[in-house]
C-alpha cells in the first residue's frame, strides 16, 4: 500500500465569478480499490502501560433534578396486631 499519495491541482479563478457562483445539485458514485492485505494480517505485539485517568464529573456533579409533584392514594387494609392462633 503506498504510504502517501498526493494530487496538484490548478485553478484559475476570477474572484467574481466565484462570489456569483451558485453550485447546482450534483449526483456522483466513487470506487476505489483497496489492497487489505497489509492492514487485515497486522498483529500487534502486546505493551505495558501506566495509565493515569482523570474524570470530568462536572455534568453528573451539577445535575439538578426538576421538582415533582405527583398524588398519592392510600388504601387502609385492616390487620390485626397479633397473628391468629390455629
């Protein structure tokens, strides 16, 4: 696979034609081939690292949850204090 590849292009443009130009809507297909073979047969080697990490919990931290308001229906359900003798 090349490494680089570059490509020079020439424009000779008059400033006013460019600031007059409207583009139309245009429609086009790119292909290209590609040769995997370097990238798909890669095998890292394994490394060592010390990672320090430092968290950003700015967003979390000042989270202020919006007030509620909501009803609530109780139901009274008659149990005795003590449990029945059998």
């Amino acid at each position: 696979m090349p490494e680089e590849q570059s490509v020079d292009v020439n424009l000779n443009l008059n400033s006013d034609e460019v600031d007059s130009y409207e583009p139309e809507d245009k429609d086009a297909s790119v292909t290209f081939d590609k040769d995997s073979s370097e990238p798909d047969g890669y095998q890292p080697e394994d490394k060592e690292a010390t990672v320090i990490f430092h968290k950003d919990s700015s967003e979390p931290d000042g989270y202020v949850p919006p007030n509620k308001t909501a009803t609530v229906t109780y139901n009274a359900v008659f149990a005795p204090a003590t449990a029945p003798t059998l």
